[in-house]
C-alpha cells in the first residue's frame, strides 16, 4: 500500500513508438487536500476510487488505496468532483524491468507530458528512457490534484 515513484517531464513523443498500450483517462478529485487525496478515476471504461496520503519530504513515497468501481459509479462521483477534471492518455513503456506511464494531458493542461516510473525501493536503480527529461519528483504542482486546480496553461 506504499507506493514509491519517480516523476519525470518528457523532452520528445519517441515514447509513443514505443508504448505497448495506450487509454484515457478522465478524473477528478473528491478532496484534494495535501494530507490526503481521494481521486475518482475513469479510465476507458472501469472505474476506480483512490485515496493517497501525504508524500514523504523527499516526495518519492506515499500511501495508496485503490478500489475498483463500475463505471457508472464513477461517472456518478466525477459529478460532485472539485472544479477542474483531468483529462489525459496514458502510454506505457517497458524499459528493462520497469513500466514507464507517461501522460499527455489536454484541455488546461494541454502542452504537459509526465512520466512516472514506480519502484521497489526509493533508492532503485532504473534506466531512464532517452526521452526522459528533467525530474519532477516531489514538485507538488505536477501532482494531478493540483492540476486539477491550477492547470499547466495558467502557470
């Protein structure tokens, strides 16, 4: 339930060449409070409602509960979500013995695209994609939930 992972920007979209799959993803946030977040998640067409807790001062780890819910629930709870949904697709990316998700946002956020990779352990070695940029891990205004409320376009 401890989740560890890195953020990264991305430089190029060689990752699209790359990426063994790819769905939407629309969500928002039920309480997007830094101690903890609860998330309502519809990606393609399963639903999910995640609650995280607040991230470690290094901002690599932090707690994660996931559940999975129908669609139409989540349809439902995006309804009274707080203003700012996120819309984006997913790409995931095999590098060696890690997935790399990368996001490519739209609407506000249009422009960002971030890559997260998780790990075993916070001090896992892994090797970087060539379209790896600069890290981003621990930065909150590259959490969704701050997306959500202060988008990538107004920055």
């Amino acid at each position: 339930m401890i989740e560890i992972e890195r953020k990264f920007l991305v430089n190029s979209v060689a990752f699209k060449t790359e990426a063994y799959r790819s769905y939407t993803i629309k969500q928002g946030f039920l309480n997007s409070d830094k101690e903890r977040t609860v998330r309502v998640r519809l990606k393609n067409d399963k639903g999910y409602l995640t609650v995280k807790g607040k991230s470690t001062a290094n901002g690599l780890s932090r707690f994660e509960w996931e559940k999975d819910i129908s669609k139409s629930e989540a349809e439902a709870l995006l309804q009274l979500c707080e203003p700012g949904i996120i819309d984006k697709t997913r790409y995931e990316v095999k590098s060696n013995d890690h997935t790399f998700e990368i996001d490519e946002f739209y609407g506000d956020n249009e422009g960002l695209v971030i890559a997260e990779v998780e790990l075993n352990s916070e001090s896992e070695n892994f090797e970087k994609p060539n379209w790896v940029g600069m890290e981003v891990t621990g930065d909150i205004k590259y959490y969704n939930s701050q997306l959500s409320k202060f988008p990538y376009k107004k920055w």
